[in-house]
C-alpha cells in the first residue's frame, strides 16, 4: 500500500513539494570544524537539490594537510551519488570556506553536464 494512503500529511507534502532523501556526511580530517564552518557546508549543499532531483547522497570530506606546510593546505572533497554515477571534486586553498566555494561551483558544473547528458 502506498505511504500517502496512511498519511494524509505525506501525500500533500508529496503532491504540492518534492521531497528528496538525500543524505550528507560532512567529516573532517585532522581538525574540529566550528558550527560556523558546518552550517556554510549544509548551506550550500541544499541548493544542489536545484541542479539534480535525484540526488542519494552527498559526502564531504574537509581535510587539514599538515605535512605540506603550504599555504594551500585546506583541502576540501566533495563526492556525489547520483544513481548509476558518481561526481568527485577536490579543491585546495587557504581557507576551508573557499576550498569548499570553488568545490562546489566546480561540481555545479559537472552536475549540470550530467543532466544535459542524460536529457540528450
């Protein structure tokens, strides 16, 4: 039996907003990351929903390269399943904000040539 059936709630939300059940895990590799940081990640990753509607789920991965000792030393992963493919980018700079922002822009753009592909 459908779930909409038993839950009168669910079949409007269902009817009138898509709801998708993409899961996020944001983990980070030698350092504690501020609730600053966390909530600029959980931000932008609800606006990929905009780009994709079947996304399953998304990991981020914000790791500290302390054996560099560069300036570049924030490296910021983003890795996205998509059913029958997965997206992967990986962006390092100064700070972790821009890592992630410049990840980000780059897996906007490989989501939307995902997309064109499989309308083509």
């Amino acid at each position: 039996m459908p779930i909409a059936k038993h839950y009168p709630l669910v079949h409007r939300l269902l009817k009138f907003k898509k709801i998708s059940a993409m899961n996020v895990q944001i983990q980070t590799v030698h350092f504690d990351a501020d609730s600053k940081l966390i909530d600029h990640v959980n931000r932008k990753i609800q606006k990929l929903n905009t780009f994709h509607d079947r996304i399953v789920s998304v990991d981020v991965f914000l790791k500290l390269d302390n054996l560099a000792h560069q300036i570049k030393d924030k490296i910021a992963e983003i890795r996205v399943r998509i059913p029958r493919q997965d997206l992967f980018v990986k962006h390092e700079s100064k700070s972790f904000e821009e890592s992630f922002d410049l990840a980000f822009d780059a897996l906007i753009n490989q989501v939307k040539r995902n997309k064109e592909k499989k309308i083509q």
